[in-house]
C-alpha cells in the first residue's frame, strides 16, 4: 500500500485539477480588471477638480492682490455707491454679463474686467471644460471696510467649487 500512495503523489495534477486552478484564476483577474475602468474614472475627476480648484484659489488670489481699496472703488458704478457686483462668465456662450444690485449692465466698462482679470480667468475656466464662472463682491452689511468675495466655478451635471473669503483695509 505504501508504494501505491507513494506512485500516487508523484503523478502531479489531474486535469480537472488545473481545470479548476484556471477557473479561480480567470474569475480573480476578471473581477480585478472591472476595478480598473472605475479608478481611472475617479482619478480623472479628482485630477479636474483640483484643476478646477487652483483656478478659483487663483482667482481669489488676484482679487486679493487688487485690494479691497480697489474693489470698493469697483462697487462704485456711474458715481453711485453700489452693494454688489457680480461677474458672470458663460463660457458655452462666450459671454460676460456683470450685474451691480441684480440689475445687468448692457455694456459693462472694460476697466472693471481688466482689474478683475476676468478674460484670462475666463480662458482658464474654458481650457477645464467649466461651463460657468462667477466672481461676486459685495459689502458686507454693518460692517466697515471689509468686502465679501465669492469665486465660484460650475462644471458638470450640478457640480461647483466655491470659495468665500473676505477682504478687508
């Protein structure tokens, strides 16, 4: 009987043996390979994103260098005080609509784009594949020498990064 047995493990592998070696293989790979797809998806959006989001940073950092006596100056539209201006770029459109106090200006004064930077911001964001940008400032109600700014950018199916920050003398 020993011989046997000894015969026996000496023989190696049935087929049926790495049959089903073959099969748990292929089903470890298969399931190994579908992650693949999905994780290059998500390593794309996040790239995006952080794209998306150095452009706003940027933004709010050159608001930041024109200061807020130069911002405040930007609320005062045809010698009248205003409490907000807000800058609409329409990238699909290619255009820009500026509103102070929610009412639109047909012909908004090429200055106030220059201070903004808002043609380069506006190529950057069309580069991305944003589909709007928004720069808001306004005053901030009770409060002296301080402006709220808001940068907004919105890309996608409802998807945006924001950012909120004050400026102040």
């Amino acid at each position: 009987m020993l011989g046997y047995q000894k015969d026996h493990h000496n023989r190696g592998f049935t087929i049926i043996e790495v049959i089903l070696a073959l099969l748990v293989i292929s089903l470890v790979i298969i399931g190994v390979l579908m992650f693949f797809p999905t994780s290059r998806k998500a390593t794309e959006e996040s790239a995006l994103k952080t794209r998306i989001a150095n452009s706003v940073v940027s933004e709010v950092e050159v608001l930041k260098a024109v200061g807020y006596k130069n911002l405040k100056k930007l609320l005062d539209y045809e010698g009248e005080a205003k409490d907000k201006l807000l800058v609409e770029l329409l990238i699909k459109e290619n255009s820009i609509k500026v509103y102070f106090d929610d009412i639109e200006i047909q012909s908004p004064p090429s200055s106030l784009l220059d201070i903004l930077k808002v043609n380069n911001w506006k190529s950057s964001l069309s580069e991305l594949g944003v589909e709007k940008g928004i720069i808001e400032i306004k005053t901030v109600g009770g409060v002296e020498n301080l402006i709220g700014v808001r940068v907004r950018a919105e890309y996608g199916s409802g998807k945006n990064y924001e950012i909120n920050t004050y400026i102040s003398l």
